[in-house]
C-alpha cells in the first residue's frame, strides 16, 4: 500500500517507523531534538522552546524523512490524512 504525506509517497511496507514528535531548542546554540508529544505535556512543563511540531518516517535504518510544522494543529491535520488514507486501504 502507498501513503502520500505532503509531496512524498512512501510505500508501507518499506517504512519502519511512522510517528509525531515535538521539536525543542537543547540550549546549545540552534541545536534542535525530537521530543515525545506525551513528554511535552507531561514532563516539559514549560521549560522547553518548542520551535516546531513534525511526522518522521523512518525506512529502514538508513534513511529518515521529516515533515515539519509550525503548528500543533497542522501536524494534527496532516496525521490525520494519513490515518484516513490507512483506513481506506482496509475498507
């Protein structure tokens, strides 16, 4: 089965990791991580800039793609039109 996930199509039986996380400032100059969007709720409690919000789609261990947004909500939406392109593979 394919997904398309902005301008990028992936097919799922290459992809070993799907998932969305919260992208954080480490305090060392510009440098970013990913953080869990349970962390971030739970855990962070304000003490993290967050400058982004992202899916990452890992295939295999070599290569990574991330999509990035600015916004929770954007990320929501896009996670969304993947879950929905999922279910209709299954109807």
């Amino acid at each position: 089965m394919k997904i398309r996930i902005q301008d990028k199509e992936f097919d799922t039986k290459e992809i070993t990791q799907l998932y969305p996380a919260a992208v954080v400032k480490t305090g060392y100059k510009d440098e970013t991580t990913q953080v869990s969007l349970e962390w971030l709720e739970v855990e962070s409690k304000g003490k993290v800039e967050v400058v982004g919000f992202a899916i990452f789609v890992h295939l295999g261990e070599e290569k990574q793609h991330s999509f990035i947004f600015s916004t929770r909500e954007e990320m929501d939406e896009e996670a969304g039109r993947i879950a929905r392109q999922i279910q209709s593979s299954r109807a």
